[in-house]
C-alpha cells in the first residue's frame, strides 16, 4: 500500500503522528548509547527509528538553541547533536502529522555532518512534489529500496504504528 493511500483508508478519522530520528541501526546504536532516553526500533532495511519521546526532548535540548526550520518537535540544539551523529552516515529526522485524511510532512537529512537534504514540508492540502513526500525523500537519501507498487514510507512500515511512542511501547 502507497503513503498516500494509507492517510485514505476507511479510518480518516484516526490520527497520525510521528516525530522521529531514523539512521542505520549501527549508527543510532552508537550515537544513543550514553542516551538512557533514547528507544530504538527496527523498521527494516537496516534502519532503526528512534521516537521524539518527552524524555528524549529532555535529554537532547540545549538551554541556548531553539528549535529549528518550524519542526513541532525538534528541541533547540538537537540540530548539532545530529550533524554530529551523521560523521559516519546520513542521519534523518522526519515528522508527520495527519488526522481525518489530511496534515502535514518535514524532512530534514544530515551527512558527513552537514546538511544533505534541505528542510522539506508539506503543509496540509498541498500535493507531495513529483520527487514524493519529504519523508519519503529523506529515507530516500537513507538508502530505502522499494518495490513496484510502494513508496519508501511504506517499504520500512512507517504505517505499522499510528503514534510516535507506539514504536518503543
């Protein structure tokens, strides 16, 4: 089933959130391990999401950041922390938020430690561009293969759980 096709489904008047880090397993796996707030789940194709949960937040924020590029869940500084992490590879943080069929996606994607994919959004009742959603865009850049009749957000099964925290509980 296509991303899209998920958010028209019978059930439009459930909702769907998620704020999350996603990066290959070993990297989230290293980057997290003095990280007692971070949880770590496996979404296929050797990549791991890792929920913005309110003790992550916590942990991660810098007192003098803000957030950043108008992510609702980005604490502020958390953009240094994972420029850092993507020294050894490309690190994403991605939301998305829908309910009743519509809502909205950001996307932003570091690598090497800079910035490899700008911050992206879509903003609700705004068509995905033809290169696709900008979280199918960053796991794109993640290195996510699909099949025939599927984007990358449902080739990882990021339709498998419809609130952040539900990946770790």
């Amino acid at each position: 089933m296509r991303q899209d096709e998920v958010f028209d489904q019978e059930a439009v008047e459930m909702s769907y959130d998620l704020q999350a880090v996603i990066a290959d397993e070993e990297i989230l796996r290293v980057a997290t391990r003095d990280l007692p707030a971070a949880r770590l789940a496996s979404i296929g194709q050797r990549l791991s999401l890792m929920p913005m949960t309110d003790a992550l937040c916590e942990a991660v924020a810098d007192a003098g950041g803000d957030g950043a590029w108008g992510f609702r869940r980005f604490p502020g500084g958390f953009e240094k922390v994972l420029a850092g992490w993507s020294a050894v590879g490309p690190v994403a943080y991605v939301e998305a938020e829908y309910f009743g069929g519509v809502g909205e996606q950001r996307a932003v994607v570091w690598d090497a430690g800079t910035i490899a994919l700008a911050p992206l959004h879509v903003e609700e009742g705004e068509p995905f561009p033809p290169a696709g959603s900008p979280v199918s865009q960053a796991l794109r850049r993640l290195g996510v293969v699909t099949g025939a009749a599927e984007d990358e957000f449902s080739a990882v099964g990021l339709d498998r759980h419809r609130h952040s925290e539900a990946w770790v509980s």
